[in-house]
C-alpha cells in the first residue's frame, strides 16, 4: 500500500505512517473479514431465528432493518466502520494541518505556472452558488466536505482526500488512487473503439485522480475538468503539474457550465453521481447532451443498479445511513436507458459496462461505467 | 471511538519501538532524525503488518465468532421479537 510521492502528497512522521498503517489495516480487515462474517451471521443465526416466530425470512429492508438493529453484531459492525472513518480524517487531518502554509505556497507556485498557456490552466469562481445538496453535508463524514475553506487560497480538502481515500481503499485504487478513472478510460475505447476526442471534460474532477487517465488514454486530447470545490481545483491542478500533466481546471457547476453547445467529445465522471440527487443528475445529463458534439461520448463510472435482495439493500445503504451518503441510492436506481433518453440521446446509444469493484467487491459488486453516445445527426432536427 | 484511537496509538507507539530496536540492531542510536528517516524493509514490515492484524483480531474479536455465547446471550430472549 504505497501511494506514489508527488509534490502536493503531505509528507508524514514516522508515527503518522504508523497510524495510517493500522487505519488501512482496520478497514481492510472490516472489510475483508468482518462484514462476511456478519452476512454468515444474518443468514445462519438471524433469518432462522426470525423464520421461526414469523413463518419466513425477513421479505423487505424495514424487516431487516428490525432484525439487523437488534443483533450486537450489526451495531458492532456499525460503530467499527463509522468510527473508523472519523479516525482516518482526524488522523490524516492532523498532518494536513500541520504542512497546510507550505502546501497553499507550492499550489500557488503550480498555478502561476500552470496560467502560462501550455501548462494549462486554473479559473475559480468565488461567486458560483453551492447547491444545497452539497453545502447541507459533509460527503462520507469528510470534515468540511469538498468545498470549505479555511486558509486563504486553501488546499485542505484536496490533501485530506488524496491521502484519505488512499487508506478508505487501503490502497486498492493504486499509486495515484487512480484505478477507477483507469478503467474508465479503457471502458470508453473497448465500447467505441473509433473514439478520437479532441477535447474531454470531466465533471466533478476533485483531485484529478480519474481526469489524468484520460490524458494517459487519449494523449492527443486537451483535458477539461470541473468541480464545485476551490480547495479540490486547486489541489488538483497543482498535483497535475507535479506529475507532468496539463490540465484546464475551472470551477462550475456540471448542471450548468458555461462551456458553448457541442464543446466536447467526451464528457466523464467517476464516483460523482452517487454524491448527487436525483433531480440534479438528470440535469447533468442533459447538460452532457447539450455539450457533446454529434458522435461524442458521455461515461460515468459509478453503481450501476441497487440490489434488491433485502438484506444487500439494507446493507447497501448502510453509508447513507451512517457514513453521510445521502444520495447514494438515486445513482443506484437510475433509469437506463429512459433518463438518458429524456436527456436527448437515443435509446439505442445507451451503453453499460460492468466493472467489479477492484477494491470492495464484496459490498460493492454493482459498479461499472455507463453512458450514452450522441447520434451523429440529430433525430430530432431531421424529423 | 475510544478504543480504536487507543488501539490505533498502541500500534503507532509499538511501531516506533521496533523501529528503535532496529536501529540499535544496525549499532545506530535512535536519535529523532534516524527514527524519522528509518524506512522498514520488506521483512520488517512484513512483521509489522502480522503485528497489527493480531491486535485488530483481538479487538474485534466478539464480532468475528457470531455464535459465541456474549452474542447469543445478549439476543436470546429479546422481548421485541
């Protein structure tokens, strides 16, 4: 589990690697051993038990919600993993704190750098309004979320996430936590193989993790990529010039760009949707359909259904009922291909590929990448 | 949650012992800069590795062995069901 040392990665004591060490650790092993072991519980223990006095098992969530809210084995279980999460942030949080001065002081140097043309470029928007489904709570208990500020010129949340989701997956996205946008990118060329994008833009690009595959695949396209969060854009563009890339970053908001109709080729998102309510992800497809160009792409890496195996949807949603994951459920339940339908491509576009999740399938086996390609002409127009 | 902080630091501060150890093992003191700089190598964080899911089994061990009798004990004769 070794993250791959960049300019903008904190620099760590040796008792603040120890730490992340046994925090990595407790989550694999949670995950790994624990949560098996409380399915195995559930199925030999609890559906008999409940089959006895109820004549069946447990037939829907709520049911399962009584019988799984009652077994100290759950709310072992529960109290393991939240805790654990609040751990990982204090723990990582205390070393971003500590070097936050020197951090903003490279980030700044990166993006005089990176506003020279070539090298890319950074535009913040300080007036963009926050959606409220974004400002009303920190994402997976992520102090502050993506988007609160609290130095001038701030990088906090961009070097608590980098190193955070490094140990949440205890180093399973890789070096550059960068797995998923990996396979992203090689999903969109296996699907359309005659893909040649000028340009590509990736929506809720955060800390660029799955926006610099994109480079790595297509390395004749210029690179786009938004976010609601300043301290995210920031972050990211810096890392970017660190690791060699450039990319153009600006902060908007993916329902609403300001980019003109037909500006990309491709347009990507990889773990955005679940962070976003439904009526929000419909208008971002819609806003993809507006800014592809006839035989462009839309790919979001994300869940690809919910289960609907009682006990899985419980368990499903235990982060949205106690790791602040309150959307999670919407990306689950989309409706392919009618949401892309209502959005403007054709139902014959709709593509899905599923992609097992590398680093926690045993609880998220229904992940993958899917989108739509807009028809080279128009229907629309010609009918 | 007490107790995984506790844990997390007893690990930390087990780490750091070992990594004064492995100092004086290669006739070094364990001055401040050589602990910081010590980089363990494959054996050594092999061991680390095993030490630290030894003492993450023992802190969970209740929730790995769902028949034992605590667990049973406590859900038994549960009114609600």
């Amino acid at each position: 589990m070794t993250q791959l040392k960049h300019a903008m990665l904190i620099d760590e004591t040796h008792d603040e690697r120890a730490r992340d060490a046994f925090i990595a650790s407790l989550r694999e092993f949670t995950m790994a051993e624990i949560y098996p072991t409380l399915r195995e519980h559930y199925r030999k223990v609890l559906v008999p038990r409940y089959a006895e006095r109820h004549g069946g098992p447990p037939a829907s969530v709520d049911r399962v919600r009584t019988v799984m809210e009652e077994s100290p084995l759950y709310m072992g279980y529960s109290l393991l993993v939240r805790g654990t999460q609040e751990l990982l942030w204090d723990t990582v949080g205390e070393a971003v704190e500590r070097q936050l001065p020197a951090l903003i002081e490279k980030a700044s140097d990166a993006s005089a750098k990176a506003a020279d043309g070539k090298k890319g470029s950074l535009v913040l928007d300080p007036s963009l309004p926050l959606p409220n489904y974004t400002a009303a709570v920190d994402i997976h208990v992520m102090p502050g979320g993506f988007h609160t500020e609290i130095a001038a010129e701030d990088v906090f949340a961009g070097a608590l996430y980098d190193r955070g989701v490094h140990l949440f997956a205890f180093g399973g996205l890789g070096p550059l936590n960068d797995e998923l946008g990996v396979a992203t990118a090689a999903a969109v060329r296996k699907q359309f193989p005659d893909i040649a994008p000028a340009r590509i833009l990736d929506l809720g690009c955060g800390a660029g993790h799955a926006t610099l595959p994109l480079a790595d695949a297509f390395p004749d396209a210029e690179i786009h990529g938004i976010d609601l969060a300043a301290p995210m854009l920031r972050y990211a563009s810096a890392r970017a010039s660190s690791l060699g890339y450039a990319l153009h970053l600006s902060q908007q908001d993916a329902t609403k760009t300001n980019y003109p109709d037909e500006s990309f080729d491709l347009i990507t998102s990889t773990l955005l949707l679940h962070e976003m309510p439904r009526p929000a992800i419909l208008a971002l497809f819609r806003e993809c359909h507006r800014l592809l160009r006839p035989g462009g792409v839309m790919a979001h890496h994300d869940l690809l259904r919910w289960p609907e195996e009682p006990f899985d949807a419980f368990m499903m949603a235990w982060t949205t009922r106690h790791n602040n994951e309150p959307y999670e459920r919407a990306s689950g339940t989309l409706k392919f291909p009618e949401d892309c339908v209502a959005a403007g491509f054709d139902a014959a576009d709709v593509f899905v590929v599923a992609q097992p999740g590398a680093y926690l399938e045993e609880v998220y086996q229904v992940s993958g990448i899917r989108g739509a390609r807009k028809r080279l002409q128009d229907r629309s127009l010609s009918e | 949650m007490m107790i995984l902080a506790l844990a997390t630091e007893v690990s930390a501060l087990r780490e750091r012992l070992d990594t004064h150890e492995q100092l004086a093992a290669a006739g070094r003191l364990p001055e401040p800069g050589a602990v910081e700089a010590y980089a363990p190598d494959a054996d050594v964080e092999a061991a680390r590795a095993a030490a630290r899911r030894s003492l993450i089994e023992r802190i969970t061990r209740v929730l790995l062995e769902p028949d034992s009798p605590r667990i049973r004990a406590a859900t038994a004769d549960d009114p609600n069901e």
